[in-house]
C-alpha cells in the first residue's frame, strides 16, 4: 500500500505486504489502483527502510503532486507475471490471493459461504468469508483451521475453533 509521497521528485513510502523476494526489483511492472483508476508503472528506484516499509520511484509519477496522487493506492502485479512466478517462486503449500478468492467454503460438508478478500493482520493472512446469509466472517487462514487440499476445484474447508462464530 502506497502510504504517502516523500520528497519532492516523485518517491513514494510503501508499506511492503508481499513476501516474495525480489517484487520490487528496479525495471518490473506493477498496476496501481487508487481512487484515480488503475494505471501500470515500471519500478525505477526501489529502496528499503526500516521493518515493512520502502521508497519507491515509479515511471509517469515525477512530483511531489503526482505521488500525493496515489498515496493509499495498492500495488499489484497483473496474473500472467504472478503465473510465470508460481513454481520458482510459491512453496507448493502457498498461494496467490487470487486463487483463494472467489473459493466455496465448507464447514463440516455444509456449504457455508465464499472467500470474498483476504488482508494481512500481525503475523499472518485472514480470510474474509461472506456466509450464505451475507454476513462476512474473519477466520484465521493457519492450516489448523483452512484446509485448501481442494483449492484447484474452487474449495476450501473450514474447521473453527469454538467460539469463532456461531453456525
């Protein structure tokens, strides 16, 4: 997520969700997405900070205006480079974000609702779940609780703890 501009030439601070090595090499190219619209950009100057945190120098975004311009934006890579990544890149155990949304959830073989987001919270990713009723519900996405062993039919299972939310 782009936090806000630094300086006057263009950097931004981003706040580095991504635990792939390598994302933010100078010469690739992302899409933004803010309120603006989405627009792709190469990644001229990437620099990293203290914990979570970087200035990056986009192409096309050259002032201080320009970088106020996308700050909350989120940066993404477009699907065929996420795929041409997948074997060198993802342990066979982790997934994009994309093959996670959009999955059926079960819960004890009862079809229970659908993976509607997923965000990063302290030490790990959450599943944000909107149940056939519509409520969404956040469930832990930790191997105790998810099991993805169907995730290439489109389906993951779900086992709460106790007192997660009621059935």
């Amino acid at each position: 997520m782009i936090t806000g501009a630094h300086g006057l030439d263009g950097r931004v601070r981003v706040y580095v969700t991504s635990d792939i090595p390598g994302r933010f090499e100078p010469g690739r190219h992302v899409i933004i997405s803010c309120e603006a619209g989405s627009s792709k950009h190469r990644i001229e100057q990437f620099t990293e900070q203290k914990g979570k945190t970087a200035l990056v120098r986009f192409d096309g975004v050259s002032d201080r205006n320009s970088a106020a311009s996308i700050k909350g934006g989120s940066i993404y890579i477009d699907k065929s480079t996420a795929e041409k990544t997948r074997k060198d890149l993802l342990e066979d155990d982790s997934y994009y974000y994309y093959d996670l949304i959009g999955c059926e959830v079960f819960i004890g073989g009862a079809l229970f609702g659908e993976v509607t987001d997923i965000f990063k919270a302290g030490a790990g990713d959450i599943l944000v779940i909107t149940d056939v009723s519509g409520k969404d519900r956040m469930v832990p996405f930790v191997g105790s609780m998810v099991d993805t062993a169907g995730i290439k039919n489109r389906r993951i299972d779900v086992n709460p703890v106790e007192g997660l939310f009621e059935i």
